[in-house]
C-alpha cells in the first residue's frame, strides 16, 4: 500500500495490481511489474486507455477510463479475496460489455458468507465488512478519497482489534499509532493539494 500511496501522491497509476504482481517476502510485500503505469491525468490528455485485469478494475475505470481509483480499488479487492478465498468480480471472455456487467453486479458479501468466524473475532470481522462495503463501492463519491483515507480506515481497525488493550503502556502505544496514522494521511492529503494547486 506504501508504494501505491507514493505513486498515486504524485498523480502516478500502477494500472494492474493484482496478486500476481505483488512478491512477498517474508513480511514484506513488493509491487511488481509497471509496465502499464501511467500518468493519472494522461487520459485527459488524449492517451490510449490503460490495459489491465478485468477482475482487479473500478467502475470508474470500467465506464470512464478514469484510474483515479484503479489502485486502491485493487488493493481492496486483493485484500477480500486474500481473507476469504473468494474473488469478487470474475470475467469468462474479456470484452468491455463483459467486464462493465461484472464490475455492475459485484457483491460484497459479509465475511461469515465465506468463512467461519469465531466468536472473539465477530467485531473484527464487523468492522471489516464496513471497510469493505466503503472501499469498494461503487460510487466514488461514496468510497474512500484516496489511498491515504483506506489505509488510514484499515489503521484504525488494527489498533482497534490487534494491538492488545487495558494495560497504560499500550495504550499510550495505540495512541500513538493512531496519532502517526492520522498525521501521515493529513501529510498526504497536504502534497496532493499543492501538487493540483501548481
């Protein structure tokens, strides 16, 4: 998400995240092959339409060529398929009609559709499901602003459910984590602004 953060600051799209492209090693994950990486304002500058994978695309992408969300919309979609097995928006012959019906027709099924979840975890998975519902809707105006706001959302649920509560050390620790989430998001937010104002 690092990476796509970065990229997307300065008005970069990878334009094909996908599970294929991501190397993992040990905890670390790596962003591959950008080979379809872009300018996000070059299809307003008359540039052919980015390719891609059809199960990893937003709408706004699919009916616009706009890839203002394209990256953080893969991320999302990779993030549900790697919890619950499942992917959301299959294609069996690739044409654009095709691909807009899919992308139309995605369900967001609740997480307990798919897979079992414990009792201690039922919050967790709650919370989950809301992320999911905001980050991959379908309305932008209805998803997050960028890739900043959706990893701030995930933050909070990591420090919500993960990092242990109760003892006054860690909870100075969670307050601390939120306070470098938000600031880190707001810094974003910042360079995007001055980027559009010159």
């Amino acid at each position: 998400a690092r990476t796509v953060e970065i990229m997307n600051t300065n008005e970069m799209c990878h334009g094909d995240i996908k599970p294929a492209n991501i190397l993992v090693d040990q905890e670390l994950c790596y962003l591959s092959d950008f080979g379809l990486a872009r300018g996000m304002n070059d299809r307003l500058n008359g540039a052919p339409h980015i390719g891609g994978t059809p199960a990893y695309m937003s709408w706004r992408y699919v009916t616009q060529q706009d890839p203002t969300d394209l990256d953080q919309y893969a991320l999302a979609l990779i993030l549900y398929e790697t919890i619950t097995g499942r992917r959301l928006i299959k294609v069996r012959k690739v044409t654009e009609q095709a691909v807009a019906n899919a992308v139309r027709n995605l369900n967001i099924y609740p997480l307990d559709v798919y897979i079992p979840i414990p009792k201690k975890y039922r919050d967790l998975a709650n919370d989950l499901d809301t992320f999911f519902a905001v980050a991959l809707a379908q309305d932008e105006r209805q998803h997050h602003t960028d890739i900043s706001s959706m990893v701030s959302h995930l933050g909070e649920i990591w420090i919500e459910h993960v990092v242990p509560q109760g003892d006054e050390v860690v909870e100075t620790q969670r307050r601390v984590v939120r306070g470098v989430i938000k600031r880190k998001a707001k810094e974003i937010k910042s360079k995007i602004k001055i980027q559009k104002n010159k």
